[in-house]
C-alpha cells in the first residue's frame, strides 16, 4: 500500500510539473509570431497514386510537389520550394524524384568543378609511385590483386 501511494504521489507531483510549465508557457511572448498561411491545397491521392499539396506563407516561402505511383511501383514526385533570403534574393530548388533517386537542381547547390581538371602534382608523385611498386612487385613474382 505504501508503494502505491508513493507512485501515486510521483504521478501527481509529475501532472503538477507539467500544469505549471504548459502555464508558464502560455505566458510567454513568441520568439518570433506565426506566419500566416496565404494559399494550401492539397489532393489526396486517387486509385492511381496522383496526389499534390502546395502551400504559400505570408513570409514568402512557397512549397509545392505533385506524385504518382511509379512505373515499378514506387513512388514518383515532382516539385519545387523557394524561401527569401536576408539580402532580398529567393533561393529556390526544384526536384525530381523517382527510379532514379533525388534529383534536384538549384543555383545554391555546389558544383563539382569540370573535368578534366588539372591534378595537382602530389597525385601525380603517389599514381607513379604506384605504378612503380606494382612493376617492382611483378618483376619479384607478386600476384597483385586489383
């Protein structure tokens, strides 16, 4: 009994702890205050997987991707998002996803640089010393497994 009755005072200092923080929450002012939503849709997907949503915020950011089922079955999706930036600029990426995996494009994305590009003097010095070691070990008898 006396086990009981501490387990039900541990719930009740627990429900007392949680009253006083969600009190104490309600008091206090937004961080920064909501955003209004200006434009939601959304379509739920039909018996062939085609389902959309979109929706624009008064901050403007702006969301919106349309799908459907696969030709093997799983899921293909199309859209795109876009947010302001601090200097007024909007970055926006759009995607692509499907058999092929994500792909998405976006001037904010890094590049890989062109190929070919020069290489830098200290692969050139390991790929020879490889080359190198490889002849030394042929000419030893070594069965050299790639």
């Amino acid at each position: 009994m006396k086990t009981s009755i501490c387990a039900t005072l541990r719930i009740l200092q627990a429900l007392l702890l949680v009253l006083v923080a969600v009190t104490a929450a309600d008091k206090l002012p937004f961080a920064s205050p909501p955003v209004a939503i200006l434009r939601s849709a959304q379509v739920n997907p039909d018996e062939f997987g085609a389902h959309s949503t979109q929706f624009e915020a008064e901050n403007g950011i702006v969301f919106a991707v349309a799908g459907s089922e696969g030709a093997a079955g799983g899921a293909n999706a199309a859209g795109s998002w876009s947010y302001p930036l601090e200097d007024g600029s909007v970055a926006s990426v759009r995607f692509v996803a499907d058999e092929n995996g994500f792909q998405p494009e976006s001037s904010l994305l890094p590049v890989a640089p062109a190929f070919p590009h020069p290489i830098p003097q200290f692969v050139l010095d390991q790929i020879e010393f490889a080359r190198l070691e490889d002849e030394a070990k042929a000419r030893e008898g070594i069965l050299i497994q790639a």
